[in-house]
C-alpha cells in the first residue's frame, strides 16, 4: 500500500509538473533550457565567482534597508529615539525566544509567565508608538518601569538571588543608559546596583515570598535561554548603538564635506579681490595672509577668514598713486570671509570708478582717501552693526615716497629703518569701518629708499604662549614684542609670519603688507640748479620781472624741485599774481607734501585772488591732516560763506566751537 501510495504521488506530481510547464511562456522555456547549458559548460563557474561581488553589494544593500526600516530613517530620528527603537525590537526578539522556550523547558511559574506576556505586549505597544507616531519622551519613563518590574517579577518567580533572571538586568541597565543619556545615566546604575541589594535583603528576610524549581534540569534550562536571551538582547542593542553611531558620523562627514565645499566657493570669491595688483617700479609691496581657519576640499588644503591684502594703482591731479589697504574684518572664518567679499568688492569698485570718471580724477590725495572711507564706511553702515572692519588705509606717491593713510582701529603701522624698528604713529584716532562717526583724520610719512613700512592685523599680536606654572593659557598683551621680530627678521613679512607662529599658537587670522620705495631717479629736493640761482640773484636786486622770465623757462625741467616751486611762489607774490602764486604754492605741495605752510600760502594766495574753490581744496587739505588747528577752521567758515554753501559753513562753526571749548 505504502509502495503504491508513493507512485501515485510521484505520478500526480509529474503530472502537476508537466502542466505548470505546459502554462510557462515558451521564451521562458528557451531560457531555461540555456541556464541549464550554461551550467554544463565550463566558463560557466568563472560567471558565477564574477557576479559575487554584485551578490554581496545586493546584501548589503538589503540588509541596510531592512535595519533603516526597523530603526528609522537617520534624517527623521534623533539618536536617543533611534536607540529606542531599536532595543525595543531587540526585547521583541529575545522575549520571543523566552516565551517560545516555555513549550520546551521543564517547569515554569504562572506568575513569571504572565509578566513575560505582559511585558511582551507593552513592548510590541511601545514599538509601535515610537516607530510610527514617534512618541518619544512620553516613553522614556514607562519603558525604565515596565523593564525594571518585569524583571522583578522574573526574579521573584524563578528563585530569587539566585535565579539566572538576575541577568536580565544587564541589557535592561543598559537599555536605559542609552535612553536616558548622560544627565541621568548614572541614577539607572544606581537604581539597578541598589536593586541587587533590596532583592538580596528581601530574600533573606522573607524567603516564602520567592519561589524556586524543584528540579535541576529546570534550573539548567532556565540558565541556558536566559543566558541565549540576554546575549541576544545585547548583542541586537549594541548593534543598534553602533548603527546609530555610525550614522551620525556619517551625516557629520556630509555635513563637514558640504560645509568644506560652502568654504571653497567662498574662498574662489574672496581670491581675485585681494592680492597685489600693481605695477609699479618705484614702489613695491609683499603680503603675507594666514587665515585661522584652514580646511580640505578634494585633498587640497584652503583658507577662510576675514583678513585681506590689497593694493592698486590710481591716478589723481595727474600724478600716479599706489593705493594699498590692510584689513581685518569681524569675526572668523564665513562671516569674516563675508567681511572680506563686502570690502574687496566696494574697494574694486572704487579703483574703477576712480578711473573712469572725472570727479574723483581732480581730488587732492587727501580729499579722495575721505571720499572712498565714506563709501566703504557707508557699505558697512548698512548691516547696523553686525558687520565691522579695521583698516589701514593710504595712498603712496609714486614720485617722491610720500605716503597718506588713515588709521581705521588697526594696528600701528611699522617702519623699519637702519636695522631699528618703530611705530610710525601710536594714536588710535578713527573708529572702525561701519562705526564712524566723525571725519577721519589722515596721516602722512615719508617712506625714504632703504626704509620698510609693514602694516598688520591684531593676530601679530594675539598670540597663544602655552600654559604657566598654574596650568592657566597664557596670551600675548605686549603690543610692543613685534618690533622685536621685525628687527630679527629684517622686517621680511614672510619670514616674520612663519616666526611668530614659532614663537606661539595664533589665536585669530594673521596679514601683513610692507611697503618699499625705491625711485628709478634721485629726488630733486631743493636742487639749486643754474637757473635758480641766477633767479635768486636777480631777486636780490629788485629785478623779479627778469627773474620770473628765467624761472618760467625752466618749469618744464624743474617741476619735481620743491626750491623751484617755492622760489615762483615768492615772485610771484611779489608782483601781486596772486592766482599763478596759489598755483605755485600748489605745484610745490605736490613734490613736497610735507610742507603745510606752503599749502596754507595757497589758500591765502588763492583767496585773495577769488578763486573760493581752489582755497577751500587746499584749506580741506591742512585740515584733514591736523583737524585742531583754529586759524585753518576760521578761514574755513569764511571761505564756505562766501562759496554759498551755509550747511557746510555751520558744520564747520559747530566744530569750531567744540574744539575752541575744549582748548579752554
């Protein structure tokens, strides 16, 4: 019977067999019948071996799934949450194992059992509450007792102390370290260790209360799936610890890349605004920029910050100009960067707008330093103080060295001169860019062959020292100790900025720019040539009309010579030309800026003369640079007057005011 029972079994299946083939398509039949002929030739192993690789990637990738589905997506699940869901699904897991080893095992307590099926059933509630309405705090403290209780209760029903339940405390205290986090992690491990001891106390003082198996097999089964069960829950939790971990890094890498690749394109922004771009062959500049913040893009190392070198070329009255600018933006890295796009785009704008158009092109140096403050003063004005910047900026003259700049809250500037270094200045007189509020006072200096003017920003001087003997961060207070590095080094900026990074940790963004004058022609600087003396002796003997004949002949040859200027002046104002004296008095400003007294005969000269303008430019001139001297504000006030501009006037009277007040 058995024997024909199996026939008719095989027929049957043959028969089903034959069917499901006969319903197949045929092409599926075709390609069937190929796999089977692939499997018999020989190459067809070395395929096999080749598709592992995808095999395992398609794992891989399946299993990736199926952990983001049990635990949740990384962008919409904190870690703590995500930590949770996955030991719930782990005490799922190992709670399955318990309840299906109570048809196997001998032995079992009712009360263990219930406790076992009800912490069961919260878990599978507390799953879903977390993994789909995303309830999270709500169960932070429901899950720490129902854990603790159930493992109470196993403990009690088991045998007490020494029941292999104890183990269940491991996983659980762990379990609720992650959930908690480090604020409360250290009460679960109180919590737990304490609760050893109550277990213990309660035993040894009600041992009626716990009950025991009665055979060893039991007890030995009862060790084996706790032991399985624990293992298995900590061995799920921790992978659900390192899976969360290891997203989190992983979303920080990304966020560090798109950060790193946000820096790059702000660094392609900043780079063609600052850098020397100019031509000059009597004045020369070398920067040196090192940003505190560095970064990695496409293996390639890159800064950001907010310090920026910058120079160019202009011209002004028609004489050639070198323009340079140190600044020193707020903050670091984007948003001094930002500081660093703002400025550099304002100041490019300047320089051409300077080129182009034919107001500026007539401003004296120190009228156009005023004007191009302004407009960067008036840029930063408008972010209404969250953006600021300290700056040094000037004007050389190509000629003569002379060199004109403002002091925006940067620090001193720096001449290195016969192997001593000194600052030029050591008054902090106008406020920073985006800050100002009064008008700028401009300084001046010559810059003689030889010399070295080094102008840099406040990380020359922030500089980390290291730790003292108390252990306490030590930062550099003596402005002074860069005078020293810049005699060692000789007052090369690059060797200086490698120097002091020697020297101690910087603390913020680093920049220099010197500045060097070498003329392709000595200077004429009160040149006696033939032709002036033989006007100064003419002179002496009344005859200013001859005299003024030579010198007019020699203007083309002698206009860089200061003595030549100032020998015109004085015919000049002899024979009553009081328009071609202020011009003179003008000319020898211009080959010899230093010379104030000579501006303020301009401004007389052209006054007497009516030409009102022409007085109030070169009066704004000796005003810029020495704003509390009360004789130049009076003329001023007249000159605005007379000029019908009464708003400019009053301002000037306001100023007169202040500044005569505080004298007294």
């Amino acid at each position: 019977m058995n024997n024909s029972r199996q026939l008719s079994t095989k027929k049957k299946s043959s028969l089903l067999s034959i069917r499901s083939i006969s319903r197949v398509p045929s092409c599926h039949l075709i390609s069937r019948q190929m796999s089977v002929k692939l499997q018999t030739t020989p190459g067809f192993e070395v395929m096999k071996h080749a598709n592992f690789p995808s095999l395992l990637s398609f794992s891989k990738r399946t299993l990736s799934v199926w952990i983001v589905n049990v635990l949740g997506p990384t962008d919409q699940f904190v870690m703590r949450h995500r930590i949770l869901n996955g030991t719930l699904f782990a005490g799922l897991i190992a709670m399955l194992v318990g309840l299906g080893s109570e048809f196997f095992r001998e032995g079992f307590e009712m009360g263990g059992l219930l406790a076992l099926w009800a912490a069961f059933g919260s878990t599978i509630l507390f799953y879903y509450l977390s993994r789909v309405k995303r309830y999270f705090q709500i169960l932070i403290i429901p899950t720490f007792i129902i854990s603790s209780l159930t493992a109470c209760l196993q403990i009690k029903y088991s045998g007490g102390i020494v029941s292999a339940n104890v183990m269940l405390l491991a996983p659980i205290l762990v379990l609720n370290m992650l959930i908690l986090g480090k604020k409360w992690d250290s009460v679960a491990i109180v919590f737990f260790v304490s609760l050893l001891f109550v277990i213990n106390e309660i035993q040894n003082g009600f041992p009626h209360w716990f009950s025991d198996y009665s055979s060893l097999k039991a007890r030995s089964e009862d060790f084996l799936i706790t032991a399985v069960s624990v293992l298995l829950l900590l061995g799920l939790m921790l992978r659900t610890l390192n899976r969360s971990y290891e997203d989190a890094i992983m979303e920080v890498s990304r966020l560090k890349s798109q950060q790193d690749g946000d820096y790059y394109l702000t660094s392609l922004l900043t780079r063609p605004l600052s850098g020397i771009r100019n031509h000059s062959k009597s004045v020369s500049f070398l920067s040196y920029v090192k940003q505190k913040k560095s970064f990695h893009f496409k293996d390639r190392e890159y800064e950001l910050g907010g310090d920026i070198c910058v120079t160019d070329q202009i011209v002004l009255r028609g004489r050639s100009y070198c323009v340079f600018a140190n600044g020193d933006a707020m903050g670091k890295s984007m948003q001094g960067a930002g500081g660093v796009l703002v400025f550099g785009t304002a100041f490019r704008a300047l320089i051409e707008r300077t080129n182009r158009e034919g107001v500026l092109f007539t401003y004296y140096p120190e009228r156009w330093l005023h004007t191009a403050l302004n407009d960067l003063n008036n840029v930063f004005e408008g972010f209404d103080g969250s953006m600021s910047m300290s700056l040094l900026f000037g004007l050389v003259d190509e000629k003569n060295g002379y060199m004109y700049y403002i002091n925006a809250e940067h620090p001193f500037p720096i001449r290195y001169r016969e192997g001593k270094a000194q600052f030029l200045s050591e008054q902090a007189t106008n406020f920073k860019l985006g800050m100002q509020t009064e008008r700028a006072k401009i300084e001046t200096c010559w810059i003689r062959p030889g010399d070295t003017i080094i102008l840099g920003s406040d990380g020359r001087d922030d500089l980390d020292l290291g730790l003292d003997a108390s252990q306490k961060r030590v930062i550099n207070f003596d402005h002074t100790s860069i005078l020293k590095q810049v005699e060692e080094t000789k007052a090369d900026v690059i060797a200086l900025g490698f120097r002091l990074q020697s020297i101690g940790e910087l603390t913020d963004d680093l920049s220099f720019l010197s500045i060097k004058f070498q003329p392709m022609e000595p200077p004429r600087r009160n040149f006696r040539s033939e032709s002036i003396d033989k006007s100064i002796h003419l002179v002496e003997k009344n005859q200013n009309v001859e005299a003024l004949h030579v010198l007019e002949g020699e203007s083309e040859i002698e206009n860089e010579n200061p003595l030549f200027w100032k020998v015109l002046y004085q015919l000049y104002r002899k024979l009553g030309k009081f328009a071609l004296a202020g011009h003179a008095a003008e000319s020898f400003s211009n080959v010899h800026p230093s010379g104030l007294q000579m501006i303020w005969n301009g401004v007389i000269q052209y006054a007497k003369a009516g030409m009102i303008e022409e007085a109030i430019d070169l009066a704004e001139r000796i005003y810029s640079r020495k704003p509390d001297v009360l004789p130049v504000l009076k003329v001023l006030i007249k000159l605005y007057q007379k000029s019908k501009r009464p708003e400019r006037a009053k301002e000037v009277v306001s100023i007169y005011h202040k500044l005569k007040s505080s004298t007294n």
